[in-house]
C-alpha cells in the first residue's frame, strides 16, 4: 500500500499534463505549415517566411522563457496560464483569418496584398504565451513529483508527443477538407480553447515551499532583476558560451524540419502532405524513447550528444543520394501502397535520425550543463540550457529559407536547375562543425570537469 502510494502522482500533475497535450496538440497542427502557409497562401518569400517562423516565433518560444519563468514564480503559475493561452487563442485566431480582415483593415484593394503586419502580431502573440506555458507547465511538473522526478518528466516527455501526433492527425483532416488557413481556425484554436478550460475550470497552483533546500542548496525565488542579471552572469563564461554556440550548430539542423524540408517536399510534390511526413518524428520518440535511453545510458554525456549530432548530420547527407542516384528525384514510387516522389523517401529517413539524434543529445545536454556549471550555480546555467535552441532557431530558420530561395526559386526562376546538393551539404556541415566543436570544448576547454561516468 505504502509503495502505492509512493508512485500515485497528484490530481495536479496530471492536469498539468494533459495542459500540455492540448498546447503541443495546437502547435503542432500548425507547425509542419507555417512556413507553407506564409508562402504559398499568403505570398511571402521562403526568407521571410522561414525568419518569421524560425527567428520570431522559435525565438521568443525559446528564448523568453529566461524572463517569463521568472514572472510566472511571482504572479503564481494558474493566473500566468490563463494569461498565456489567452494570448496563444487570440493570435492561432488572427493568424487563421488575415485573408478575411486585414484587406478591409488596410484599406486596400491592391491585387497583391502585404500581409506582414496582422502575421506579425499573431506571431508574437503565440511566441510569448508559448514561452509562460513552458517554465509554468515545467514548474508544476517538478513540483509535484517530488521524489519521482525522473518518472514525471519522462511522462511529461512522452505526453508532448503525442499532443504532437494527436496534432498533426487531426491537422491533416481539417486540411484536406477545408485548407491550409483552417488548421489555425479549426485545429490550433479549438485544442487552445480545451486547454483554456482546463487551466480555469481543473488546474489547482501547486503547493510547494518557495525557499528551502533542494539537492542540497538553497533554492529560492528570483526577481525578475536578477534573472536578467544572471543572463550577464552566464555569457561571462566564455567556455559556457563556447558550448552553447556549439550546441546552437546541432539545432540549426533540428529546425529545418519546420523551415527548410517543409518548403523542399513541396518542390518536390506540391501537394505534400507534409504532417504526415514529419510525423515520423514524435512516433519514432514514443516508439523508441525508452530504448534510446537505455542504451545512452551507459555512455558519457558528451559521447552521447556527439552521436547524436551525427546520426542527424548523417541524415541531412543521405537527402543528397537521391540527387546522385536519380535523374529526377521528383519521381514517383511505391511505398507501403502509397505513390511517393523519391527524393520523399529519403526525407522521411531524414526525419527519423532527427528524432533519434535528438533522444540522444538532448536530454543529455542538460546533464552535461549540468556538470560543467560552476559549483553552486548549477540551476542557474540550466535555466539558460533552451538558449541553443533559441540561437538555432534564430539563425538557422533563416538560413534555410536562404539556401531554398539562392540554390532552388531562383534558379527556376531564371530556368535553370536547381543545386540540391549544396543545400544539404552545407546544412551537414553545420553538423560536422557542432560535433568538432564539442570535442574541442570537451578536451580542451573542460579536460578539468566530470567527464566520465
């Protein structure tokens, strides 16, 4: 009965969690699109597409959490919440419905329409309440799982994903019956909405001591004074930030899924179903999570990111065969019934060593900050521990967009081919160069920390 009792998590946990189902479940509707959407539907460039995608809204998801976490701590995490998918509600609804307002707004009855300004907003609308939901939902997390950590967040872990296929499934049905704008109108707003209810009706602040001990320091709030402090304190450290950036190198990949590979699958096939292709990506981490853990375990941190890196740098180089192999890489060809363009089996490839790479160098990142951060400020560099994905995202959604418009738009453009072949050679590169980095860092800059298991 006691041991029972010693594995029953509390009502709070769990309606944190499912919090977090309906969050991930609306951003993931929308995410394997939006870069299609702001190009095909609303006629932006890739570049500006892909810098509104990768540099706004990743960036301030991932970035803003270092001020927003802090603001949370004190206005307490239900009022926070509330706030966050008020904001996330009001811009999916914006986003979904700037064909139907904005032209009255402007005033304009140009044939060409700059859609900009409306998109704008309601990305940053989704930026910042995506970045509360993260530190609140978190928060609650470990603070209610007390001694079962390790098992809270893993459940929390396997609970993002499959919001994320939930998603994506239901994406694609309101999108082949309805379109492209109706993901956000139908998809995203509606799962916002149930988690809305959720945080007002369900969602009880959890109870905790603010200041006490926790693995044997003093752990107490932050002002939000200090926490933009800490931000000086952390870029001091050179050899932090030599890590970082070298870390930032593994996730230029990463968002590429979101950027590059969605805009490449419609060169290739216009109408890609590209949820389903990048939904490779969650199934493989709920199908093979545990294994991936279980056998990075006995590995050293820094040995587990490197093969990481290079199980996803591996990936983006096997987009270049089909090009070597195919004279049309547009070509059409069976796979499991379905008629799929060549060059989309690859990529599918691709997006499954993302995920595996990705069970393989992320959760160990945030050990391994955690070993190399000096004695007594382990919590503080870990709450800087999403600024690789934030630098990734910032400049590395750009990038793709870049490389699609320089080596694939314009030389159709201009009626010539294109040179699919550079692109994923210098996206593999940006790989190699995180899995050098980390080596040198690991051997010279940190031969005097805890390397070894």
């Amino acid at each position: 009965m006691d041991n029972q009792a010693r594995t029953r998590f509390p009502k709070t946990f769990w309606t944190a969690n499912t919090i977090e189902l309906f969050e991930r479940a609306a951003y993931y509707s929308m995410a394997s699109f939006m870069v299609i959407y702001l190009k095909e539907v609303l006629g932006m460039s890739p570049t500006l597409a892909t810098f509104l995608n990768g540099s706004l809204l990743w960036g301030l998801i991932y970035f803003m959490p270092i001020v927003s976490g802090t603001l949370a701590d004190k206005y307490g995490f239900k009022r926070s919440l509330s706030l966050s998918f008020f904001m996330l509600f009001l811009g999916y609804l914006i986003m979904g419905n700037v064909q139907k307002f904005w032209p009255a707004l402007a005033g304009s009855q140009a044939t060409t329409i700059n859609y900009t300004i409306p998109v704008v907003a309601a990305i940053i609308l989704i930026g910042l309440g995506g970045s509360v939901v993260k530190p609140c939902i978190a928060g609650t997390i470990q603070k209610t799982s007390g001694l079962q950590a390790t098992l809270g967040f893993g459940i929390f872990y396997m609970v993002i994903n499959i919001g994320s296929i939930t998603g994506r499934g239901v994406s694609y049905f309101i999108r082949t019956s309805l379109g492209i704008p109706a993901i956000f109108t139908y998809a995203s707003t509606v799962f916002i909405f149930l988690g809305l209810l959720v945080v007002l009706l369900i969602y009880r602040e959890p109870e905790y001591v603010s200041d006490g001990i926790k693995d044997g320091q003093q752990v107490r709030k932050k002002t939000l004074k200090e926490a933009i402090l800490g931000i000086f304190i952390v870029l001091s450290n050179l050899k932090f930030v030599f890590f970082l950036v070298v870390i930032a190198l593994f996730w230029f990949l990463y968002v590429q899924l979101y950027n590059l590979i969605p805009l490449f699958l419609r060169h290739i096939d216009p109408n890609a179903p590209v949820e389903l292709y990048t939904l490779a990506n969650p199934l493989m981490i709920v199908c093979f999570q545990l294994l991936i853990t279980r056998l990075v375990k006995r590995w050293t941190p820094v040995k587990s990111i490197l093969l990481g890196v290079g199980v996803t740098t591996a990936g983006m180089l096997l987009n270049i065969l089909p090009v070597v192999l195919y004279s049309d890489i547009s070509h059409r060809v069976s796979l499991a019934g379905l008629a799929i363009p060549i060059a989309g089996i690859f990529l599918l490839v691709s997006i499954a060593s993302m995920a595996v790479g990705e069970m393989m160098a992320s959760p160990r990142i945030y050990e391994y900050i955690g070993r190399i951060a000096p004695k007594g400020e382990e919590g503080l560099y870990l709450g800087y521990a999403n600024l690789p994905v934030a630098i990734g995202s910032i400049l590395g959604g750009p990038l793709g967009g870049a490389l699609y418009q320089r080596h694939i738009a314009s030389p159709l453009q201009a009626g010539q081919s294109p040179n699919y072949i550079i692109i994923w050679a210098i996206i593999a590169f940006l790989g190699v160069c995180s899995m050098a980095g980390l080596a040198i860092y690991d051997r010279l800059l940190a031969r005097d920390k805890t390397n070894k298991t």
